[in-house]
C-alpha cells in the first residue's frame, strides 16, 4: 500500500506526497488549520471562496475559466470545513493526469502553478486592482451557501442539535461562521485574514497523483520563502466529557416529516481512548446490521433511516431519524432501550465481528479515492501519531466486548432535538 | 461463456463483455485497486407500469412505485434479510430504483466471491409474503415523505410532470403513499416473473478481481431458464410540453429552480453519439467559461450550485439547467434568449476544443471509481453502447456535426420551468 512522503517546507508548514498511480486524476491541496472563533470564521471563508475565482494573473473570471477548461477542465475549489473546534480551509486543485493528454502536454505544472496563483497572488494583493464587485458577490454568494443549508432539513436538524447542545462551546459555531457575521465582513478583513493565514496558519499541502513531487515541493518552497512564518496558532478542541441534565428542544416548520435527533456526549475523542467508541457506535447504529436498523427499521417499521453517527473530533455521538409525528416517543424509547443493550453487554461477539469487518472495509479502501485518501490524512494533521489505514484498524481489532461496554457505560444523553410539521 | 476484450489504446486499459447462455450480459473491468465492486441490474424501473403479461398475454396494470417496492424485497428470502449475509462478508450492499432500471450492488475489500454468490442467489429466489409486504409499507411511506420534504427532488419532479403530457417518467419513483397500500406479493412475483428474466439483465464487475474466477461462478451460479422478453406499453407523447411554468411553496430559504428543454424521442434511444454531443454543447454554452454563465453570476442570479445535466431514457430526453435563485423567472428568462442567439452565432473554434478536452478528460476520469465505472458499463450496456467509443468521440468530435446536434435540441417554445419557492 502506498505511504505518506512527508516534506518540510518551513515553520508549520508540511508538502505530504502520496503516489497513487491507478489514478487518471492528480490533486494539490493547500490546508490551513486555524482555531474556530466566531471573528474570523466568517472572514476566512469569504477569504477562500474569493481566492477560487481568480488571481492577479487571470483576474477575469471568464478568462480564468478559460484557463482551467484548457487545461483539460481542471477544478480550481475552495471547502471549509470544520474538525471539532478547528476551522479547515482548503484550497484544491484537481486536474487530469498528464500520460492521457491529447497531445502530451504537462497538465500538472501547470495546474500547480496556478494554484499557487490564486493563493500566493490574489486580485487584491495588487493596490491598483479593482475588485469590489468580486467582493461583494463572494459575501452574497456565501449568504446563499448558509441559506441552502435551511432547505436539507435531515442537516438542518443535525446543525441545530449541535448548535443547542454546544451552546456555550466553539463547536457551535458554524463552519462558515453565521449570515450576520458575514454581512459584517469588510474589504480589510480579507486582506488581514490572508495575511495572518499565510503566516500563523497551521498549513498541509497534500499532493496526490501519479506526477514527480518535485517541481511542485519546489514550487512551494519558493512562494514561502517570502513569508515570515511565526506566532502559529494552536488548535485545539475542549471536549466536555458528561452531560449535565437532559436538553429538550422542538422546532416547528411547514414540512411533512418530523425529524429525531439525539445528541449524547460519549467521554473520549480524537485521539485518545477513541476506538472502543467507534465499534460500540457501529455496533450500535452504523451499519445496517446495528441494532437500531433492525429494530427501530426492520422490526418495528418506524423509518427509513434511523442511525448514529461518532463525531470523533469532538466526542459526540448523534442519533438521527425521520419519522411520523405522532412516533416521536416511542422512536426515542426504542433508541434508548436499544442503547440500554449496549450497556448491559447484550450484543454477540459475531455483532462485534461484522462490525470490525464493516470498519476494515471502510479503511481499506481509503485508498481508492483521492477524496478519502486527502480526508483520512487531514483529520490527522494536527496529531502526533500518525495512522495509516492498516495501524488504525489494528487498533479497532484489539477493541474487546468489554472495552465496548465501558465506552457505553460513559456515554450521557445531552439533548432531544425535534422538527416537526406545523399541524 | 466467452469473453471480448474491448480495448483503449490511449488509455491502456481494457474491459471485457461476454453473454451467458442464459441471456445475462456480462461486463468486467479488472483494476488494480483495493475494493471491488458488482453490480447487477435489470432494465425495470418506475416508468414500467403497464405490460403484456409474458405468460397469460393480457394487459397488465401495477400501481406506481412497484419496480422500487420490489427492490426493497427482494433482500428477504426464505432463509433470511441478504443484508445480514453482507454485513458477515464485510460488503457494503445497496440498491437502487430510477426511472428506467432497478440494480443491486456490492463493494468489498475481501471475500468478494462469498460476496457475488450472495449477491447471484437473492435475485434469483423471490420471496414475497403478505406479512413482509405489509412490513415494509411503514418503512417506504416514510422514504417517501423524506422525499417530498426535499426540494431538490420535488423540482424535478414538478419539472417533469409540466413537461410530460402521459409518459410515466412524470410518475414519482417511489410511487406515493396510497399507491404503495395497494401492492400485493402476487403482483410483485408478477413483475419479476416479467422483469427478472436474466434476458433482461447485466452484471457489471470491476476492481481488483480475476476474470476467469467470475466467469467460473457464473457459470456455476446461474440458472438457465427460458428466455422471456416483457412487452412494454408506453402511451404516446406529445412532441410539446405541458406546461411551461409549475412552482410549489415550501420552508425553506432560498428558491430552486430546474428548466427543461424536451427533446422529440421516437421508438429508439437516442444514438450515443448525439449524448456525447449533447455534454459538448452544453459544455461550451454554460459552463464557468460560458458567456450565459457570467452574464447570470453578474446579474447576481446563480450560485455555485448551477449545474446542467442532459436526461435521457426510454421515451424520454431532455436538456436540463438547475440551482438556486433569488429570481429564477429571471433565470428562464435570459437561458431561453441565450439559448436562440448561441444558435444563431454558432460555436465558435476555440470554444469547441476546449470543451472537447474539458469532456473527453471526465469521461476518463469516471473511471477512477470502481462504483461509476460498474455504473456507467451498466447503464451502457442497456442499449449495447461502448464506454471507450464514446471517450474517443468526445475527443474526436467534429464541429459541423456538433451543430447539427445544436439544431436539434433547446427549443425554448418545448422548455418548462420548475420553481420550489419558500412560503414567505
């Protein structure tokens, strides 16, 4: 299997390579890892949405487009992210392997120079650039990105539960920040947010593809030479290890589904004593073997879906469902009963096995997608010890019945989330 | 079973097609990558509502969202859910339902022969009981309520019922929660008596497998049966459409928003040649280089979720532009006027060969994921068209022919606008 070709370019800032050669698509992403604050989150997003859309080079949008459909339609993108009380802002090319090229030209060079463009030379690093209508459009299409989140109610629901149960936590802060806080956002803010990112931001370059590192690792060195790499920011994540009391909190919406959501606090995160709680969520709920799917699902034919899902960055675990109105209640006894089983150890070794086979899957084919492969690394920029799919299921294997009880056994419900449908 | 290589020279890579005896078309595409995937499918989707019976040669009328009701239960057989036998090989299986075909698939990193013989031996024992029909009508009718509270699923499905006068692509997939009351398990065994006829079927399989090692467990698993070939009735469709405007009120924030184009489809699918065409012009007339992209972003009226897609099927085909709006009458507006003058000015040379490129390399790149190439070979397979004949004619593709294509389709006087607008 294929391994991380780690490189360091200056303070804070590391070129990752990853060979994979059975792709016919490469990618180069720039990460900057900065703690999660309701002052910036918003700045930073405006920030890498504008850097997306053009560079001092290719200021016009439409020549800029021109360029990249040239270039065999590469992607230019910008994601922002969240892990746990860290923002992630990425910066990602994805662009076609240069051996299938019509007529032999380097597509990888270039894509990585004009990443490097759009980063290092932006539109408003030049005074004499107009690029107020770039602002203004960036703010308002960021705007309808948070509006769009409202329509999806399965994640509008997710968002909420999270918001109330971390009320007075930096994890309820939205990863890009909230509407308000963008319409606050200022030219001046963009030009500080870029200036303080390239040289506090904790930054990982990933590179994954078929192409030598080399021109690109170099290519890097050099736009970072000029940059006064000093003060980085440290990430961190405060995990709130027990619920207090239970929260219950109903929303009404003009919809025909009601939507369940559990949020329960399970004691450990990422990276500490984690794997006995990945298993006992999978036992638990991950998979259409756990327990809720055959009985909130197959037995007693509540739903379509009803599962958990480990927020490991942050140690929560939240149990989503949607249903009719009127099964609210019994849906969530039949969760917490379900649960209940999970303490009392009432689950077989061959529940545990088809679970640690469903993880095993799951990490091994990590690398068959340049998306997975980019995410597993990333989640674990910020840690010292370092996994490959293959170590990290090791762990999950040694994972005993008894470690899975334990991890129950600490687990506490924080809050009750409901949407449901106006009459 | 014999198998063809088919071969890219370009690429260096190859798949191979043979046919079973007992009608089973089979593709596999060997890649060196950790999972693999199989995929098979049967050309029975929501748009098959009304049949002649195979054995009894009588009309045959089932209730919307059957195709989608069977594929829930064909998992159950007599011995138990195949879900759980899955879930002990350590594959990832699902399902899906869409207009025109149902499939079942699985992805794994190891025990994938266990895995395909599972896979082989629930598709071929249907077992429907009143009891397990009833059990599942709670679950569905819930799947369908989660849909009709997602407005991107209730555009287009508005956008087809403005369109389409009597062809059941208008039919929501899943059928609607008193259609489902009505499904019985004799009319489910009816349909797949009809449907489930390896005639009608194709196996795709790709990743890190051994042709010759499937071969060898088709050859064991598959049962010959005699060949059953269902006759299907489509009502005519008008060339026009039905309406050109449809909105609906919802909760939400922002307004989407779909416009179809519909396209005349006589009794044969469309060529393969005119989709690959079809993906070129669109790709030249809105894509981020586009003159109707800027002119749309500069008035304010799309977002990043602007997209255009082109929708074909059995009876059916149509050029489709979607996203989010404040204004989406503004949106109609100003694609439909573009659209006459890009017709009228042509494509232009340098447009042309970028789009070509831009095409040509997503086409390869689909075939990066296991799940999109068994995807894709699948759904080729349905009208016997070639994965890599289609990649070379992107980048192959002459401009005179590409405006022919041009005259064809995007007739605003055939386009309907779909809007879900929030309720305040």
């Amino acid at each position: 299997m294929s391994s991380v070709v780690t490189s360091f370019i200056c303070e804070g800032v590391n070129f990752n390579y990853i060979k994979q050669s059975s792709f016919k698509s490469e990618r180069v992403s720039v990460s900057m890892f900065v703690p999660l604050e309701k002052q910036n989150a918003s700045k930073n997003s405006v920030l890498f949405f504008l850097l997306s859309k053009s560079c001092l080079k290719y200021p016009d949008f439409t020549s800029f487009n021109k360029k990249l459909s040239n270039l065999y339609g590469m992607v230019l993108s910008s994601d922002v992210g969240k892990l746990g009380e860290v923002q992630v802002l990425t910066l990602q090319a994805d662009f076609f392997d240069s051996r299938y090229a019509l007529n032999n030209e380097s597509i990888s060079q270039e894509a990585s120079e004009l990443l490097c463009e759009t980063l290092f030379k932006p539109k408003f690093s030049s005074k004499e650039v107009f690029w107020d209508d770039d602002f203004a459009q960036e703010k308002d299409q960021l705007i309808q990105l948070i509006d769009s989140e409202y329509n999806d109610k399965k994640h509008y629901s997710l968002i909420r539960c999270f918001e109330i149960m971390c009320e007075n936590e930096k994890f309820s802060i939205g990863r890009f920040g909230s509407r308000e806080d963008v319409l606050a956002v200022e030219k001046s803010d963009i030009i500080d947010s870029w200036n303080s990112l390239l040289s506090k931001a904790r930054i990982e370059i990933n590179m994954t593809g078929n192409s030598d590192p080399k021109n690109v690792l170099n290519l890097f060195k050099n736009n970072f030479k000029n940059i006064k790499r000093e003060n980085i920011y440290k990430c961190e994540t405060k995990i709130t290890k027990k619920a207090k009391e239970v929260k219950y909190f109903q929303e009404k919406q003009e919809i025909n589904q009601a939507k369940l959501v559990m949020g329960f606090r399970t004691k450990f995160a990422f990276p500490d004593n984690f794997f006995a709680t990945i298993v006992m969520n999978t036992v638990f709920g991950a998979t259409s073997n756990s327990k809720l799917f055959l009985n909130v699902r197959e037995k007693m034919s509540l739903c379509y879906y009803c599962s958990s899902y480990y927020e490991k960055n942050k140690g929560i675990m939240v149990v989503q469902s949607g249903i009719k109105r009127e099964n609210i209640d019994k849906t969530k006894e039949e969760v917490l009963k379900q649960f209940e089983k999970m303490k009392n150890g009432e689950f077989t070794e061959e529940d545990i096995n088809t679970a640690k086979l469903n993880l095993k899957g799951s990490l091994f084919s990590i690398y068959d997608s340049i998306n997975r492969i980019n995410d597993f690394f990333l989640v674990q920029s910020l840690q010292e010890k370092k996994y490959s799919p293959e170590t990290f299921f090791l762990e999950l294997k040694k994972v005993n019945k008894s470690q899975i009880i334990g991890a129950a056994k600490v687990v506490t419900l924080d809050t009750i989330y409901t949407l449901v449908p106006e009459s | 079973m014999e198998l063809t290589q088919i071969k890219s020279n370009r690429l260096e890579d190859s798949y191979f097609i043979g046919v079973h005896e007992s009608g089973l078309k089979v593709y596999i595409y060997p890649k060196t990558t950790h999972s693999s995937f199989a995929i098979l499918g049967t050309k029975f989707g929501s748009i098959n509502t009304k049949f002649i019976d195979v054995e009894t040669s009588k009309e045959v009328c089932v209730p919307d969202g059957i195709a989608h009701y069977l594929e829930h239960k064909l998992f159950e057989n007599e011995d138990g859910d195949s879900f759980k036998k899955f879930a002990k090989t350590g594959a990832f299986a699902n399902a899906y339902t869409s207009f025109d075909v149902t499939a079942y698939l699985f992805s794994c990193t190891e025990n994938f022969f266990e895995s395909l013989d599972i896979l082989l031996d629930f598709t071929q024992k249907p077992y429907f009981t009143d009891k397990s029909v009833e059990k599942e009508r709670g679950i569905i009718a819930q799947e369908i309520k989660m849909y009709d509270d997602d407005p991107s699923w209730k555009v287009e499905n508005n956008l087809l019922l403005a369109m389409y006068h009597k062809h059941p692509v208008r039919i929501n997939i899943a059928g609607n929660v008193e259609s489902i009351l009505r499904i019985t398990p004799q009319m489910l065994y009816d349909c797949y008596k009809n449907f489930y006829n390896l005639n009608n079927m194709t196996l795709c399989i790709t990743g890190n497998v051994n042709k010759d090692d499937v071969v060898d467990i088709i050859e064991k698993k598959i049962k010959v049966t005699s060949a059953v070939k269902p006759k299907i009735i489509f009502p005519e469709e008008p060339d026009e459409i039905l309406k050109n405007r449809i909105e609906q009120k919802f909760d939400l924030a922002i307004p989407s928003f779909k416009l179809g184009f519909k396209e005349h489809v006589g009794k044969n699918d469309l060529s393969f040649e005119k989709i690959v065409f079809s993906d070129l012009i669109l790709e030249v007339f809105a894509s981020k280089s586009s003159k109707l992209y800027r002119k749309l972003l500069d008035e304010n009226l799309i977002n990043s979720s602007f997209d255009f897609d082109f929708f074909e099927g059995p009876g059916y085909a149509s050029t489709v532009f979607s996203g989010e709006s404040k204004n989406p009458d503004k949106v109609g507006d100003i694609i439909r006027e573009e659209v006459l003058k890009f017709k009228e000015d042509g494509i232009k040379k340098d447009d042309f060969e970028r789009a070509k490129k831009t095409i040509y390399a997503d086409y390869v790149s689909f075939l990066d994921s296991c799940k999109k190439t068994a995807d894709l070979l699948f759904h080729f397979s349905l009208n016997n068209r070639d994965y890599f004949s289609c990649m070379e004619l992107a980048a192959s593709a002459k401009l005179e022919d590409v405006e022919k294509r041009l005259k064809e389709i995007l007739n605003p006087d055939k386009s309907s606008l779909s809007i879900v607008s929030p309720l305040k």
